[in-house]
C-alpha cells in the first residue's frame, strides 16, 4: 500500500515513523527546504509529550527545564509551581529529531489531488503520482483541508522573539492576559529569552510590549505564524487530517504539539488496522471533548470586559494551591472544569452569561 503524508512536521513525522514501522511505503513531500525551519511555534512543550513518547531521542533539542509561571492581569500576579511542568525546545531540532531514518521529499509544494475508486492521484509543483491513501498534515492554512472539508475555523495571528537580555528569570514562564490570548515571555536558556503574543497585529503588539516593560537587548531571531482554531471532520474517503491542518490544537492556548502528536498514534493504529473511520471516533473521544470544552470557553474569555476579566482572575489566584496540585499543561478544560465545583463560582455565572451572550 502506498500512502502520502504531506507536511514534515511533528505529526506527519510521528504517523510516518509508525507506518514504516508497521512495512508500509509512506512517502513524505514537504514544501520548504528542511526540517523544521521556518519556525512558528513558542517551542514550549508539556511534559506529558515527553513522558508519552518516550521512544524518540529529543535530548538534543532540549533548551531549558520550566518549574512554574508568573501569572499577571494588570499590576496583579501570581505564581504557579510545577515543577519540570513543561520544556523549552529548539524546534528545528525537535523536528529534526523526528526525521531521523524518514525520506522526506522537500521543495515539494502540494497543489491538488483527484480520486476515484482506486486510486489517489496528487499534483504537486514537481510530478503528478497515485497514491492509496492521503495524509494531510500540511499545516495551518492546509490546501488539502480546503479542497475536501468543510471547516468552522478562525485564524489567529502570532509573533515572537529571541532577545538576548539581561531578565533573570531562571525556570519559570511569564504570561500577560491579554485577548485574544496573552503575551509571554520564555527563559530558554544562556540569556535568552522569547517573548510573542497572538493579536491582530502582533508584530506592533509586542514592540509596544517590550517598550513598556523597558526591556533592553538584542534580537536574534524573528519567528511567526498563523494558529487555527476551529473544528470540522478529520477524514474523508481516504482522506485524513492530522495536526494544524486538521485544528488539533489547545483552543486557549493555541499549543497543537501534543494534541497533533496524539492523533498521529490514533491514525496510524486506524491504518494499520483497516478500519480507517477508527481515527475520527478515537479523535473524537479522546481529544474532541477539550477542544469543544476550550472553545467554548475561547468564546466567554475573548468577551470578557476588563473588570470581568479582573474577577476572574482574583478568582483563579484564590484557588493557586488547586492549580499547583493540579492544574494541567496540556488539558485547560479539563483544570478549568475542576473549579467548578467550588460553590463560590456560582458568582460567576452572570459574567460567563453575559460574555457568552456577547459572542453570540
């Protein structure tokens, strides 16, 4: 069987890993000229990740260990400690580290596919070939999304970055609520830091930021991208999404490492086994739930007025000792849920009413 896995990022890279394993002829086309590059990510990645794939050697890409965050709304703050919760990558290693023993066919830019009853057949800037099953992990603005799924999705634009300065912030990650989703700054290590946020003018955003928090230091690296957030069918008459393309990432955060990463196993397993409508049912009950869950709550953060927004956070800053025990990296519903359950955020039902009404 031939399959076709477009785009070399962590997810096609994971699923392509497993199919060879398995004896399938897995070809793999990626757009740019190398692995990895260029980056768009924060490069900060949770520790389940590491705990979970355990197989794959990242030693190399590992930049700085994370043991917490310094939360801030305004002129108010609060820390969260965890430690070793998450891990600052090189991401171009990080991918690199996935493409080992993988033949990846780059500068290759996929175009367009046909399919009829036996076969695949895909254009790219290079050859027209068949092939028997389509893998679609060609990133955010996925052409292969485009011409066969229907998608509820809204892009977001980010920017970061490098600045070596002079911060002393050891372990821990700064994060600045501000909508659509925050600013932050990330130790990566021998006084460097990255500092992005997500706006719909990020590049000025975090110029401005810098400007008021009076950090002074040289750039060494500009990196940006778009984040998908959204919803829709993951396959398609042997047709599949995975990873960006396919909006598998945390609604709050806009982190798609992890969650991608996960449904590489789901599709691999769904191949292997022939019984290729397993990967949307197990997508759907193992990640659908957190990411319906956050963008429900995307819905209420985004509307929040700054007084509501204020409430909430005195709110969450009640309840650190909960957070530390148990707040999740990688699952923001799944923590924010757990608060519920404290009688005092009955105070909050009129806001998140309100703000979802906003929305709407």
């Amino acid at each position: 069987m031939e399959i076709t896995v477009v785009g070399a990022g962590p997810a096609g890279l994971l699923t392509s890993h497993y199919l060879n394993k398995a004896g399938y002829n897995v070809e793999i086309i990626e757009e740019h000229k190398s692995v990895g590059k260029p980056v768009s990510c924060s490069g900060l990645i949770g520790r389940d990740f590491f705990e979970h794939f355990k197989e794959f050697d990242f030693k190399d890409s590992i930049k700085n260990r994370i043991d917490g965050a310094k939360i801030f709304c305004g002129n108010e703050s609060f820390e969260l400690n965890r430690k070793s919760v998450s891990f600052v990558v090189d991401r171009s290693l990080f991918d690199q580290s996935l493409s080992r023993e993988l033949e990846v066919s780059f500068g290759e830019r996929f175009q367009s596919f046909d399919r009829n009853k036996e076969m695949i057949s895909i254009k790219t800037n290079m050859r027209r070939f068949n092939t028997d099953l389509l893998i679609g992990s060609d990133g955010p603005s996925s052409r292969i999304r485009t011409q066969e799924f229907d998608y509820k999705l809204r892009y977001y634009k980010g920017y970061q970055v490098r600045i070596k300065a002079d911060l002393n912030l050891d372990n821990f990650v700064q994060v600045y609520l501000e909508k659509p989703f925050f600013t932050w700054i990330i130790p990566e290590g021998d006084g460097i830091y990255r500092m992005g946020t997500v706006s719909d003018n990020p590049k000025e955003s975090i110029r401005k930021f810098i400007f008021e928090k009076s950090i002074k230091g040289e750039v060494i690296e500009v990196q940006a991208g778009v984040i998908p957030v959204g919803r829709g069918d993951v396959y398609k008459d042997r047709i599949f999404l995975l990873g960006d393309a396919a909006c598998q990432v945390k609604p709050l955060s806009g982190g798609g490492v992890y969650y991608g990463a996960l449904a590489s196993e789901f599709l691999a397993k769904s191949i292997i086994s022939g019984n290729y409508i397993d990967y949307p049912l197990m997508c759907k009950k193992l990640l659908g739930k957190e990411i319906s869950r956050g963008l429900f709550m995307r819905k209420i953060y985004e509307n929040l007025n700054e007084n509501e927004l204020q409430n909430i956070f005195d709110f969450l800053r009640s309840k650190k000792q909960i957070l530390d025990e148990s707040g999740s990296f990688d699952q923001h519903a799944k923590t924010i849920f757990s608060l519920i359950k404290d009688p005092k955020v009955i105070k909050f039902a009129p806001i998140l009413l309100n703000a979802y009404i906003r929305s709407l």
